[in-house]
C-alpha cells in the first residue's frame, strides 16, 4: 500500500500545502500551517466531500410554474390520474394478463396522437403487425402513433434523440426491456430497475409523459424489484375479473393527485368503454325484492358505487358440518358477524350453510358495509325480503351497535339519484338527500325486529 502523504492546512485561509513552512504562501499569514490527520489511500479515493459540482437550493415558498396536465381522452382514466398526464412523470401500470391493459393505452396514445401531439409506442412483447391489427379493430388505424417493436433500451433512446421529443411514451412492458450494459436476461432485477432509470431519466429530463406496463405476480403485485415502485411517480392497477365486463382502473401511489380514484371501464368488442355510472354494473336490475338481498352503498374516493350482496342460507341435517363460502368479502369479517347475530340477536346459523356473494365480481373492503351484509342474512334466514328500494349502510361492533361510516350523507345522496327511497343505517348520518326516507338503526337487534316484521 502506498504511504500516505502529509498536508499541512492553512488555519487562515484554508489553502493545503504538502511541506511545512512558516508563512502561508496564499494568504501570507506566519505560522497558521497545521498538519492535518493522514488519510489513507482508501479514504482518499472514496472521499466525497470535495470534487463534485454545487447544487442549487431554493426556497420552499419560490413562486413557480405549476405543470399543465395533458388529458387522454378518456374521462375515467383522467379520474385516476387526477386531472390528466404531467410533462416529465414516470407511470407504472400493472394487472393481469389479459385483463386490457395494451388496449387502454393504445386508446389513450391513440386519441392524444389525433390532437397533433407526439406519440411513442414501443411494443417489447408483440410484433408491430400484431399492434396494428388490435388498433384496426378498434378503429385506430388512423392515428398518427409512432410504433415499433423493440427491446434494446440503448437503441429507444439513440433513436428518440434523433427525432422530435414526443409528448408520450408508453413502453409495453418493463420486463422484456434490455440494457447491453448489464449482465443478465431481461426481467431480472437489475435488468428492469437499469432500464426503467434510464426510461425515468430521459422522460423527466425532456418533459415526456413515460408510462411503463408491468407484469403482475399470482399474488396480484407488480413483478421485479419493489425499487421500481419507488422510483416511478404513478403506480395504478389495472383490476377486474375476466369473466366480467366491468375493468376499475386504481392509483395505489400517486405524486400528483390522490390515491382514493378510480375509473371504471367496459369491455366492449370496440375495445374498453369508459362507464359514467358504476352502480348499474353492480345492480340486479330486477323491479320485485328478493330474499337475502342488500343494496350497500360503497364509495371509492368520491365516487359512490351501489353494489348488491347476496346471501342464501341452507339448513342442513342434524350432525352435518355447515359450509361458509364467501365472494367478494372477507370470510373472517362474515364468521364475526354471524357470532354478533348469533350472541346478540339469538340467531343461529350453526346449523345452515351460509354463502355471501357481491354481485358483479366486486370486492369489499370497507367496514361499512357490516349492516348490509347482515341484512342479507337476515332476511335469507327468514325468507322475507328487504324493503323495496332500500340501501343499508353501517360498521357493525362486537357488542351489536351500529356505528358511524364516512361520507354517509354523500352515499345516500347518491342512492337517491338512482331512485332509491328508504336508508337505514346509523343514527347520526348528516346530509342525508330529502328525497330518500332514512330510518336510523342503534342495535343490530333493531335491524332483526325491523326485518322480520316486515310484511
């Protein structure tokens, strides 16, 4: 190892001078030379502290240019994104396959081209051919997107650098992307993490809305490393059921906007049609009430959405092993609900098998829909149907209360809008609509008594 050599540092003006001597030669001073601790070869060469380029700092409240959102064309996937795309963003979309993700941002490229806007489309898992015939059938054949089937991210960019900046890019997908200057197949970790920063770095240093399509695990998250999440602005889930029609469209991270949206699609033989009314996807739609039926009134950020539960109840011979079978719920949430009605209503289930089901394919998460849910028990336990145009909304505790849920008065509003004539649920619910009859319920013993006697 080499050995070190000595710096003598000047106390006055700061000058480093390799050999002692009593008068600074910068700033003339006698005697200020100090010699400075030794550093080693290592530490020398790792040395951070000097040598780079100063960073401009600004003050937190320097008026500035707020960025002007670009819309897609596509109402509902504006919602998601909170007002359109931002110049210089990094999205990062993810689902199943399958599920209509290529094709919604084909319709988006697509209609954002057709104003006079730049329009990149690099396809990494399809030929150009098969892009062109999924654009012919959904009547995008005249779009002016710029489109090519490429995986060498070094040849993306040489080429974007030869041509005019575009005000879009979508990349199909992160995982068939490849860097030549890292070791690995593509959708390794460092292959996707090196290729999505220098995707990042080239969008925000030209202002280009950069979308990236990610696979997803059988688990639902996104594959590659959890880092990609991180350093991308916008991370959305392309969610649904294959075997329906309806496609929600959520942001689960979002630099610009809030994370509480969400836009709602069809899929329809032109492709995804944007749905202005989610409720009607989830409702029967039949005009006479059934037994085991409730209307539960969920909201996803500011949108309410109407949804149906089902619950049918099946006695069984004495000494069979009762079933619970649950979709769109969570089966713990239903065994503690039916333990509140059992212990605080005296209902039993012990001998029936019970089976919930959300209709539409919708899933439930919210506390709120407690009461619904126990609502349609009830009235499958007791072979009576609900009031007719009724919507139950309410967290149920262990102790049979009903509390209190947010935005009550907003989903109400909206059950009424739909045609809806009688609420139930808490008793402190404010900005109730006029027009819906709302009937406050204390105990979930109430809930029984008001089910039961109705005719």
């Amino acid at each position: 190892m080499a050995k070190p050599k000595k710096r003598y540092v000047c106390q006055a003006c700061g000058s480093v001078s390799h050999r002692w001597q009593g008068q600074c030669a910068d700033c003339a001073e006698w005697n200020t030379l100090v010699e400075d601790a030794p550093a080693t070869v290592f530490s020398m060469k790792h040395d951070l502290s000097s040598g780079g380029r100063a960073v401009e700092f600004v003050d937190l409240d320097k008026p500035g240019a707020l960025p002007t959102r670009q819309p897609t064309g596509l109402a509902e996937f504006d919602r998601a994104l909170g007002g359109g795309l931002v110049p210089g963003s990094a999205i990062l979309l993810g689902g199943d396959p399958g599920i209509g993700k290529s094709t919604l941002l084909l319709q988006a490229a697509a209609r954002i081209a057709r104003e006079g806007h730049g329009v990149v489309y690099v396809s990494g898992e399809e030929a150009s051919a098969q892009v062109r015939m999924r654009a012919a059938r959904l009547g995008l054949s005249d779009a002016p997107v710029k489109l090519a089937a490429a995986t060498g991210v070094r040849d993306i960019l040489t080429t974007l650098g030869t041509m005019e900046t575009p005000k879009l890019m979508v990349i199909d997908s992160i995982q068939t992307m490849h860097s030549d200057t890292i070791e690995g197949a593509p959708g390794t970790v460092s292959q996707v993490r090196g290729c999505a920063f220098e995707l990042i770095r080239y969008a925000k240093e030209n202002g280009v809305a950069l979308v990236l399509v990610g696979h997803v695990t059988k688990d639902g998250n996104i594959a590659g490393p959890r880092v990609l999440e991180h350093m991308v602005d916008v991370v959305m889930s392309f969610e649904g059921e294959r075997s329906h029609q309806y496609r929600i469209l959520r942001a689960l991270k979002n630099r610009f906007g809030a994370v509480d949206e969400i836009g709602v699609f069809s899929m329809a033989s032109e492709g995804l049609e944007e749905v202005d009314n989610p409720s009607m996807l989830f409702l029967s739609g039949r005009d006479e009430p059934m037994a085991g039926s409730a209307v539960y009134p969920a909201i996803e950020g500011t949108r309410p959405v109407l949804v149906e539960i089902q619950a049918l109840i099946v006695r069984l011979q004495s000494g069979a092993t009762p079933r619970r079978a649950v979709v769109g719920w969570d089966s713990g949430r239903l065994a503690m609900l039916l333990a509140v009605l059992e212990s605080r209503c005296g209902l039993n289930f012990s001998s029936a098998e019970v089976y919930l089901n959300v209709a539409g394919g919708y899933r439930l998460s919210d506390p709120a829909a407690d009461l619904a849910v126990a609502a349609a028990l009830v009235s499958a336990m007791a072979d009576r149907p609900l009031p007719a145009r009724s919507v139950w909304l309410g967290e149920v505790s262990l102790a049979g209360e009903i509390r209190p849920v947010a935005h009550g008065g907003l989903r109400l509003r909206e059950a009424a809008k739909l045609g809806f004539e009688a609420g139930f649920g808490p008793s402190d619910v404010k900005g109730a609509s006029s027009a819906l009859r709302y009937e406050g319920l204390g105990q979930l013993a109430n809930l029984v008594d008001r089910v039961i006697g109705t005719s």
